[in-house]
C-alpha cells in the first residue's frame, strides 16, 4: 500500500469541505488513489478494515484511555484536577459539560471517522475480487460489527444522532444525512450489521494468530448487550422480546467458552501480559505491542501514581489514575479484587488511592512504561455477569444467582445466599438488581463499562437520585449536586449543533 492514502473524514469534515473554494477541491494529491479506483484485490480490503482495527485503538474512540467518556463519567474514577487543560477533562466527572468542550469533540469527530471507513469499505467491497468467497464475508462482518460498536457506543452517549451508513460523494447528499435519527432507527441498523455478522463465517472465538480479531462469540456477546440495553432503555412494548433476543445471544457467546468453569481461571490471568494470547476468558481485545515505541500500550505508567512501582518501570510524578472513595467504600472486606486493582499511594504529593489493575513491570516494557497490555473489550465474567442480569429481569432469579455465585466463586467470596444474609451486604445491596450491579461494579472496574451499566440499570430520574444520595466527601472535587435529568446524555458538540440548529437539535439541559 506504498504512497496510497486511504482519505476517511467524518460528517463534520466532509461539511467543512463542501463550503472550500472550487480551485482548492480541484486539487489532487498525486500519492493518492481515489476511493473508488483502491478497492481491486482480496489483501486491499484486508489492509482497509485492519485500518478499522487500528482506529479503535486512539484516545479518541475506545481505546484503553478513552475513559473520560467512560469511567470518569461515573462514580469510579475521575480528576480533582479543574485547572489543567483548561479545566476541560474535569467537567466530565464533575457534571458539568458544555457543548464546547473541545475533548468531547474530538471525541465525536473520532468515532464518526471510524463509521466513514466502515461505510467507505462496505460500499466497495464488492468492487474487489476474492480468491476465497469466504474471505469476503469476514471481512464484510467485522467491518459491520466495528461499525455497530462505534454506533452503540454514540447512541447510549448522545441519544438520537446522525445514522450515515453510505459513502457520501456530494455535499447535497452530506446535507441530507445531516440530522439526528431517532435511537429507534439507530438501534435497528446496529441489530441489522450484528445479524449480518453473527449468520457470517467468522472463527468462534480467537485463536492463535488472530487475537484481536471478532470471532462469532464477540458479535453474539455484542448482539445481546444491544438487546439487554434495548430492554432496559428504550420502548417497553418490546421490553420481553428483547430480554429473551439478548438471552438467546448471551448464550450463544456462554457456550463459545473453551474453558469449564470460570473459576479454572485466576483473575490476575486475565491481566497478565505474559497470558493474553492464551487467556480463555478473552473474547476480544485491542492488541498493544510490548516495547514499541508508538505501540505499546501506556495504561499502566499513566494509571500509575508518584513514588509507586506496582503497574510500571516508569517513574511517575502526578496522582495516577484517581479512585473515587465510593468504589473504595464498596468492596467488601476480603475480596482479593481489591488488592489487586486499587493501592493507596503514600507520596506526600498523592495519599490516595490509585488503579493498579493494569501492569507491565517487565524488562521489556522497561522505564519508559512501553507497556504489553492490551486492552480488553469483552470476556466472559462480563457475558456471565449480564446473563444473571437477563435472567432477574425475566423473573428465574435462581438462575441468575448461579451466574452471579460463578463470578464470585473464583474471587473466592461468599455465595450470594450466604451474603444476602449479611450485613453490610444486605443493606448496601437489598435487591438482587443491585447485587448483580455491585458485582459488576468489582469485578470490571476500570474497564470502561460503569456509565453504561448505571445507564442500563436506572432510569434517569433514578440515576439523579443514585448520584446524589452518594456523600460528596467521597468524591473530591467533583460535586455530586450538579448532576441531574441533563446529565443522561452528553451534549451535542456545539459545531455540530451549529450545522442545522433545528435538524442538529440540543439535549435538554445543555
């Protein structure tokens, strides 16, 4: 692929340039191959959607420190910092985000660069010849499947947005794409790529030489977190058929496992560099190459707090990644969960706690924090933990316990029956509902699915009272009375909203 760039531009970008002069369009780059002429043989569309691959790794998407959409939204970790950055990263954590926070932007801007490429190879895969037929089906789902993520993951942040699923080639045809599509219709194109993907030839599950890669496990995992969410966010007339879609789908994924039971599986395995491309529990992650300079992976020295050595060779000098006191608070005593994902750091700059959940103290990882992580966007405590879920909501709550008790049988806690029966236990989790959310909470802390669980697990008007019946002291800077109904969705990023004021409509609040 020497001297051809491969141009991608988001809604936003493809506006912009539809308002330049006439000459500067005119313009060509003599590296470059137009789209339509690039897509000729099996191993172009390879490189494409690898491309795709790749983009999931920036800040700006899903990537291992894309947690300021995340993580720093909810009630796990966050900055006390609202000076730096112009103060920009602190209004996520403390509620209080404007349109024109210039990271939110960004935010938006990458994800839809990530649909433009989907939808650039998906309009021309055709156009390429195969030598294997089912090589073209593959690809063809990951691309829909990558797609569907980036789109699942804008729905549940903005709510209604713009649905591109073409290639635009004029400005007429970007103008009339320029408009928020209901959820509805966003959640029905999602579930449309993931059917096409999960009925394709993809392997079941990773394999050597294909980690990081989807595998028919992940698209089932996928396909029934969007039916679980579907059931729990959007129009209850289809609230049964969802949870019994997302039961079917969850399943599916369950029975890929290669393992027997979860418990075979040491938790700090999931974690360890030296076993991320033989960990059964992974269904897929983003794959960071150990020692490489552009790379590796950096979660580890950046989590990591001044005068500590647990995550990284890299000295550090700032408070690493922040833990909310709350998270602290609900661990119950004993679970080795803790030990391993949270520490108190006693620098003098710092005395507090920070994540240490993620590591790469290794030679080849060295002092410059070169790190061999990668990051992990689906395994099977998580399939399990959302299958209790599924299972509660449709009223067999014994099998919902079992799932629950696999998860906390290999941290080596009590049954749920026998915790239930405890205090604090029962009076910090009364309903099984908020048993498995707890769980869910301990168990994938950190790995960006808090906000969307609390998301899935609360209307708003219970989410506001969730988050304001928490005691601030537990959350530093960040002040607990400003979120309210607003704060369900992000804003729509103002230069966007600026498009078309009326089509490009705000989020109340905002």
């Amino acid at each position: 692929m020497k001297n051809i760039k491969l141009k991608s531009f988001s809604l936003l970008l493809l506006l912009a340039l539809g308002s330049c002069k006439k000459d500067f369009l005119q313009q060509s780059d003599p590296n470059s191959v137009a789209i339509t002429n690039y897509f000729k043989t099996e191993n172009d569309v390879l490189l494409a959607v690898n491309g795709c691959y790749s983009a999931l790794r920036n800040t700006n998407t899903i990537g291992e420190t894309s947690d300021l959409w995340t993580d720093q939204r909810s009630d796990d970790t966050g900055t006390n910092d609202s000076q730096s950055n112009s103060g920009e990263p602190f209004q996520f954590n403390n509620f209080s985000l404007v349109p024109g926070n210039s990271y939110l932007y960004a935010h938006w801007l990458a994800m839809y660069n990530v649909i433009s490429d989907c939808n650039i190879i998906l309009g021309n895969i055709d156009q390429a010849t195969f030598s294997n037929a089912n090589n073209k089906l593959i690809y063809k789902a990951e691309t829909e499947t990558i797609r569907a993520l980036i789109y699942f993951h804008m729905v549940r942040e903005f709510g209604a947005i713009p649905l591109v699923t073409v290639q635009p080639t004029t400005t007429d045809q970007i103008t009339a794409l320029t408009f928020r599509a209901s959820e509805a219709a966003v959640y029905a194109q999602i579930v449309s790529d993931l059917k096409d993907a999960v009925s394709s030839p993809l392997p079941t599950t990773q394999a050597t030489g294909t980690i990081g890669r989807l595998s028919l496990a992940a698209v089932n995992t996928l396909l029934g977190q969007v039916y679980l969410t579907m059931a729990t966010t959007e129009d209850q007339t289809n609230r049964t058929a969802n949870l019994n879609n997302a039961l079917t789908y969850l399943t599916a994924a369950y029975n890929y496992k290669t393992f027997s039971s979860l418990s075979s599986i040491p938790y700090t395995d999931v974690f360890d560099v030296t076993k991320k491309s033989t960990c059964p529990e992974l269904i897929w992650q983003i794959v960071y190459k150990q020692g490489d300079p552009i790379y590796s992976s950096v979660i580890a020295a950046n989590n990591q707090a001044s005068g500590e050595t647990i995550d990284s060779q890299k000295p550090s000098s700032s408070v690493g990644d922040n833990v909310t006191h709350d998270l602290v608070n609900e661990y119950e005593t004993g679970d080795p969960r803790m030990a391993f994902s949270i520490a108190y750091a006693n620098a003098p700059s710092v005395k507090d706690w920070y994540v240490t959940k993620f590591r790469d103290v290794s030679s080849a990882a060295g002092v410059n924090g070169y790190g061999g992580n990668d990051w992990i966007l689906m395994r099977y405590a998580d399939v399990i933990l959302m299958l209790a879920e599924v299972n509660m909501y449709l009223g067999n709550n014994s099998t919902a316990i079992q799932y629950v008790d696999m998860v906390r049988a290999r941290s080596g806690m009590p049954s749920y029956e026998v915790s239930s029966q405890t205090a604090p236990y029962s009076t910090n989790f009364p309903t099984l509902k908020l048993a498995i959310l707890h769980e869910r909470r301990v168990e994938l802390a950190f790995e960006h699915h808090r906000w969307f669980d609390l998301l899935r697990t609360f209307t708003t008007a219970e989410l506001v009272s969730y988050f304001q019946a928490k005691s601030q002291a537990n959350f530093g800077s960040a002040v607990l009375a400003n979120f309210s109904t607003k704060d369900r969705y992000y804003p729509i990023p103002f230069k966007e909203y600026n498009l078309d004021p009326v089509k490009m409509y705000q989020n109340p609040g905002y």
